[in-house]
C-alpha cells in the first residue's frame, strides 16, 4: 500500500493585501500518497500557484494544517523547512528553472552537490538522467542555448536526480507546443513508477484527463475529480 505524504486538514488562505482581503481558500482538505500523479486545476487566478508554494513549504496557511510525512508544518522552523525542500521536494516552474551562469549538467548535479554528494559521483548520474531525457548532446549549453521544452527537460532531469518523494510543478508545460508537452508529460508518469508524488498545475486538458486524478479549485474549495476514462 502507498503511504500518505501530504495531509492538508482545512487549509485556508487570505492574502491580506493593501487593497483589502483577499480570499483563496475557505476548506483544502486532501491527502496525497507516494505514487499519485495529481493534475491541479482550476480557472486563473483560482490559486494553483499559492497551493503550490504552500504545499513547497514556502508560505503558511492562514489557517489549518499541513502534514508532510507525518509532521506538522506547524511544528518546522525555516532551517528546517529548508532541509526538507533540498531533500525531499523538487519544484518545477513554467520557466526560468534554471541558473542561467550554469550549464545543463551543472544545473542537474546542483541537488546533489548542496546535499553534500561527491562532485563526480554527482557529474555521473546528472550525466545519466540527462541521457534518459534525450539530451545527451546538449549537457555542456547553457540555458539560453536550450529551446523551452529542452530547459524544461532539464529541469525535469534535475527532479529525476533528486530523487525526491514530492515533485511540485507549476504549469510546466505552459509554454510548450503540444507534442514537447506529451513529451514532459510522459517523465511525470516515469516519477509516478518510480512511486513519487507528482502535482502539476494546468490549464491542459488532456494532460490532466490522464493524471491519476484531479484536484480541482472552484470558489475556494478544493474537490478530487476524475478524468473521463477514471472511475
Ligand atoms: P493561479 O496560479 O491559479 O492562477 P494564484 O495562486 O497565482 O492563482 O493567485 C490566486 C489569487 O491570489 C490571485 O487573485 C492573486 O492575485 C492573489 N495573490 C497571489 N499572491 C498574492 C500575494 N502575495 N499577495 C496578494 N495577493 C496574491
Ligand atoms: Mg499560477
């Protein structure tokens, strides 16, 4: 049986903005265990995005409870919450994932190196995701030498190295034509083998159809729905 890894009890966020109050969530409750591939969905500015940070450890609910693992977040300084990011956690953004003064291998083995992994022990496996992910040709360019879908197989080959339980993606596929976007979409259901947790926030509708399930955002409640072929 998969384990729980995220427990969110009655999750509620407001921004308490200068213009006034803003309201995200009144009542996110769910559960998500290793394994699960989740598409987030929900019109913009419904708050995929600050689910995500929340959910990342980088922000706190106004209220409720967020248990990665079994401990309350609650319960975390930012020290702490930092270890678990570098460990456990990797993040995935629309784009600009990647340092720009570093090459795509240098990017991969990052993780590894700031969680005090051997430097060749590190260049060797970034240097085997990278091959997985069909970039064996472009390890030494820098990200402005790398079109979009390729920076974001970097980014992704990164996720892959870490071998982290949570991969958080926001909008990954934003900006990519529809096969790039199969393409990203198929390392997904490579982590989801490999019985890690995948969340990808997206507006694509046939991506999401084929995640596990949904968590769809509608008025500041968060509800699991199926996709068509999924009962
Ligand atoms: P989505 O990712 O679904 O498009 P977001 O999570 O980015 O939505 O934003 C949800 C709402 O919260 C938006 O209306 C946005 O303007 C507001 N918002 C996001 N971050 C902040 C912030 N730091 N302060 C105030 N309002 C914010
Ligand atoms: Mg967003």
């Amino acid at each position: 049986m998969n384990k729980i890894l995220i427990e969110t009890k009655k999750i509620k966020k407001d921004f308490d903005h200068k213009n006034g109050l803003i309201k995200i969530f009144k009542d996110a409750s769910f559960t998500i265990k290793s394994g699960d591939l989740v598409a987030l969905v929900g019109p913009s500015g419904s708050g995929k995005s600050t689910l995500i940070h929340l959910l990342a450890l980088l922000d706190n609910p106004t209220s409720g409870t967020i248990i990665l693992k079994g401990t309350d977040s609650k319960n975390l300084n930012e020290k702490e919450k930092s270890d678990i990011r570098k460990k456990k956690i990797s993040i995935i953004f629309q784009d600009n994932n990647l340092l720009s003064d570093f090459t795509a291998i240098e990017n991969v083995l990052m993780p590894l190196i700031i969680r005090g992994e051997k430097y060749n022990d590190s260049f060797n496996k970034a240097k085997k995701v990278l091959i997985d992910v069909k970039l064996s040709d472009r390890i030494n360019h820098f990200p402005n030498e790398l079109s979009g879908g390729e920076q974001q197989r970097v980014a992704i080959a990164r996720a892959l190295v870490a071998e982290t339980d949570l991969i958080l993606a926001d909008e990954p596929t934003g900006n990519l034509d529809y096969k790039t976007s199969k393409e990203v979409f198929s390392y997904f259901l490579k982590l989801k083998k490999m019985n890690k947790a995948v969340i990808f926030a997206t507006h694509n509708r046939e991506l999401a159809d084929q995640a596990d399930y949904k968590l769809s955002i509608l008025n500041g409640i968060i509800k699991r729905t199926y996709g068509r072929d999924k009962k």
